[in-house]
C-alpha cells in the first residue's frame, strides 16, 4: 500500500533551477562593473610601458626646471621675479602654440624620447656653466622644451583613446604612472640633488629611447599636407572649425576659482584628518569618474563639480566657513574637482579634436587649464602675504567671493552652451551598424562588410555592385545642385544614416540606424589606417581587392 504512493522524483530541469540570492546578486555586480571599467577596453601593454617611461622622463625634467628657476640654479643663481615672469610667459606661449608642431611630430617614432635628449643639453648647461647670462639662457631653452613635452605627452594619452574609453584608460594611465612616478618624484626632491636628477633623465630616457624604437606603433597614418593647415592662420582655422573656444573658456574660468580655493585650502590644513581625507577622495574619486563620464556623459559629474564649487565660493566669505567639519567637507569637494578637471581637459581635448588637430587642441586646453590655474594659485600666494603683514582683510575675502562666484557663473553659462558629444545610445552602438563600403574616387567598390545581411537585388547585382557608383554619382549629385565646394558628411534616410568620409584616394561611408558622434571617429581613424596601409595598392586605377592587406584586421579593431 505504501509502495503506490511512492514515486522516484526527477532533477530539476535547468530552467526550473533557482539561483541562490548571494549567487545572484554577485553575478549581477559582476556584470555591472565588466560593463562600467572593461567595456571596449583594450590594453596595450607596450603602450602603457612607454606611458610610464615618459612620465618619468617628464617627472624629472619638471622637478629639475621648478628648482632652477623657482628656487635657486644649481650655480647658486637667483633668477630675479622679472625675468622668472619673462621664462613663465614663455613656456605658455610654447604650450599654446606648440601644437601647430606636435600634429605633424607625433607620428614618428621615438620623438618624445628625442625631443627630451635636446633638453639634456640646456640641462648640463646649467650644471657646468656660471654664467648668468648663460645659466637664464639655458633656463629659458629647458623651458621650452619642458613645455613641448608636457604637450607631446598628453597628445600621446588621447592619440590611445576613443570617445567609448578616453577617461578610463585615462585614469588607468594616471594611476600605472603615479605609480612609478610618485616614488622618484619623491626621492628626487627629497634629496635635491640636481647631479642625480640629471643622471636619471639621461638614464631613463636611454632605456625609453631604445624600447620605443624596439617596439613602435603597429601603423601611423600619414596625413595630407593640406589637412594640417599650417600656421596661424591653419591654428585660428581649427580652432573655430571645432567649437573649442568656448570649451577652453570654459575650462579657464573653472580654473581660476578652484585653484584659488584648493591652494587657500591646503595651506590652512591643521590636522592630519584633513590629509586623509584629501588622499582618499582623490584616489577613490579616480573609478568613480571614469566610469561616470564613459558610460553617462561628460556633462552630468561636471554639473555636480560646477555646482559644489560655486556654493563654496558663494559662503567663502560667510562665518563659519573654518569650522572642522566644513573644513573636511571642504577638502573632499575641492579634492575631487580638482581630479575631475585634470581628466575633462584631457577628455575634452580628444572629443573635440580629430586625427590631424588633436595637438593644436589640446595645447589650447592645456594653456587654458594652467593659466587659470596660475592665477588662481597667483591671487591666493598674493593674499596669503598680505594677511602675514597686515592680518585678515574681511573687505578681500568678500571680493574673492564675488570674483570666484562670478567666475563660476561664466563657466556654468559657457558649460550649458557646449555639446554634449556622448549621446544617449554610444553605449549599444554595435547594436545600430549596418554595413561599410570604402570606394574609389573612380567609383570602383574596395571595401565592403555586412554587419546585418540584406538580401539581393532583384536582378542579382548584390549592393556591392550597386552602391559603388551609385554613392559616387549621388554626393556629385549633391554637390552640384547645393552650389557646394564642400562635400555631404551625413545624410538622413529617416531609418538610415549614411556617413561619410573623405580620404586623398577613397571615400568611406558608414550605413548605421543612429547618428551618434563615435561613428564619425570610428570611421575616420579606420579609414586614414586603411589609406595608410594600402596606399601602394589604392594608387593604381584598377584595384584587386585580395592585394589589400590587414582589412579584416582594422575592421575588427574598430567595428566590432
């Protein structure tokens, strides 16, 4: 009788399987934090061990030029405050209009390294010579240099990025190269010794030198002589053709307020919590903006730093402010400002810029940034003094707070007016590619790729063979009846999106369902690489497509 009401119960199906909550949960984070630091990422380990040897070239040659000419040379020489203004004047005037150079320079290989060897020179100067008219003439030449690095080096951080990953592999750059930095830095200005200072530059940049030439860049594009715009002229051109104007004011008026708050701040800590707290906001606060700016925009997190600086310099001047816990939240505020307004320069730099401006636009942000920053740095060194001599002046503080405020207002209006370039949906943009086709100038078909399968023509000419004319004659087409020496560069389909680009031999057009930004960079750099490799092959007027060499490889790289 027992036995009828047994039965031998089955596992359960993988379906009916309930995964454990803990289990769950985890898997979930971990899928979350996959999506928010590693998404298209890709690390070069070559890259990011020359990153990291140029920061230390970089790291010595800095500490080297600040002693000599904010301290004293290593003849003994005290380089008067004129002729300190004159050397500073210069090196800004380097940084901004280095760029013009520094488009044309970053391709070859190893000139970062070459560029600094030039510096040795003016470095042994210093060490050897007496003279003063010597010593202020090597001062001002390492100044120079020292400033064409700073711009070189930057330039190189954005060349590794793309809209998708530029401020995480950023941050993932500052933090290898802190690092390593940090600890010489350290030991270099501890010691003070301008003899081992200049023996480790040799000796890095040797080592640098060397592994750079061993290992270069896979493929450098070589651009056309008449996209760089030479000169001033080509400089001004570049600048307004790329709305960075209002983005470098933008930057410059942040600047301003939030150097003049953080080096006030620093200097009146009292306790070691202060520190603590300044170190872990500015370490932790790394993660969070990168994952912020990649995945939500460059505008939310930098509306939340616009808005904590501008309270701070509204109750500047209010009773109160130098309590403890308003100091402590005054260190994490500023600590985490400053952070983000390092990256969103860099950041900015690379969005805005394409493949043959990136210099000349990041020298504008990069000079913007830094003379903010002086006199911001400049106001509160002022104020500090007065206060040492003539004790606290109620009546400045006052008019810091309407300047720093007012500063803040500008930037808060200039902020608004700027674009934002990572639009809702970069995320998923593999979700939106349809196909790309490169075509000759004479129309003949070079590349084409499916990302989804459409069907045939109806007379069996599949869309290869149709769309390699027909998007030749129609952007002619175009042309002439606009009246236009320019060429179309997006066209709207209403479900479709064609966009275009234009090289020296080909043209390439990207059919996609939206019109997001990353899509032009995608396409650009993929198409000056594939021009690059290729143009042997693409010169002639008949073209066998199975000559083409390393297609496959840039199509994955870039669109996959």
């Amino acid at each position: 009788m027992r036995d009828m009401y047994r039965s031998d119960i089955d596992e359960p199906r993988e379906w009916e399987m309930v995964e454990p909550f803990r289990k769950r949960i985890g898997r979930k984070i971990k899928e979350s934090l996959q999506r928010a630091y590693l998404r298209d990422v890709r690390f070069n380990k070559v890259q990011i061990a020359k990153t990291v040897l140029r920061s230390l070239i970089l790291t010595s040659l800095v500490i080297f030029w600040s002693n000599a000419l904010f301290q004293r040379t290593p003849s003994g020489l005290n380089i008067s405050d004129a002729m300190t203004w004159v050397i500073s004047i210069t090196g800004g005037a380097t940084i901004l209009f280095t760029g013009m150079v520094t488009d044309t320079l970053i391709e070859r290989h190893g000139v970062f390294e070459k560029v600094a060897i030039a510096a040795i020179v003016p470095m042994t100067v210093l060490l050897a010579v007496d003279l003063d008219a010597v010593t202020i003439v090597a001062t001002l030449v390492l100044t120079v240099i020292t400033a064409f690095l700073i711009v070189l080096f930057v330039v190189g951080l954005v060349l590794n990025t793309t809209m998708l990953t530029r401020a995480r592999v950023i941050v993932f750059m500052i933090i290898a190269m802190a690092t390593f930095a940090a600890p010489v830095a350290s030991f270099l200005v501890i010691t003070e010794t301008y003899v081992f200072t200049w023996v480790f530059t040799i000796a890095v940049t040797a080592v640098s030198l060397v592994f750079s030439l061993k290992n270069p860049k896979r493929y450098t594009p070589t651009f056309n002589t008449i996209q760089r715009l030479p000169g001033l002229r080509g400089f001004l051109r570049v600048i307004r053709e790329s709305n960075a104007f209002r983005t470098a004011l933008f930057l410059f008026f942040t600047a301003f307020p939030l150097a003049y708050h953080a080096t006030a701040t620093v200097y009146a800590i009292q306790d070691g919590g202060e520190y603590l707290v300044l170190g872990i906001v500015m370490i932790g606060s790394l993660p969070v903006i990168a994952a912020v700016i990649d995945n939500r925009g460059r505008k939310p997190i930098v509306y939340l730093m616009l808005l904590l600086v501008g309270i701070i310099s509204a109750i500047y001047d209010q009773p109160g402010f130098d309590t403890r816990p308003i100091r402590y939240v005054k260190v994490g505020v500023l600590a985490f400002s400053v952070v983000l307004l390092v990256i969103i320069s860099i950041v900015f730099s690379g969005d805005l810029s394409s493949s043959i401006s990136r210099g000349r636009i990041t020298s504008v942000m990069l000079f913007c940034v830094l003379l903010g920053t002086i006199v911001g740095f400049m106001t509160s060194q002022g104020y500090d003094s007065w206060v040492k001599e003539n004790g606290p002046d109620p009546a400045f503080m006052t008019t810091i707070s309407n300047a720093t405020s007012l500063s803040m207002f500008v930037a808060i209006f200039l902020f608004v007016t700027i674009r934002e370039q990572f639009q809702p949906g970069t995320t998923g943009w593999r979700d939106h590619l349809i196909r790309l086709h490169v075509i000759m100038n004479n129309g003949l078909s070079l590349v084409f790729k499916e990302f989804k399968k459409r069907s045939e023509s109806a007379d069996g000419d599949t869309l290869e063979d149709l769309e390699s004319g027909g998007l030749t004659g129609l952007q002619q087409m175009l042309q002439e009846i606009a009246n236009s020496r320019k060429r179309i560069r997006v066209l709207d389909h209403g479900d479709v999106y064609l966009i275009f680009h234009y090289g020296k031999l080909s043209t390439a057009v990207l059919f996609v369902e939206r019109n997001l930004v990353i899509y032009r960079e995608m396409l650009a750099n993929f198409h000056l690489q594939l021009e690059y490799i290729n143009k042997d092959v693409i010169q002639e007027n008949y073209i066998n497509q199975e000559e083409l060499q390393h297609v496959g490889w840039l199509i994955d790289n870039y669109f996959t």
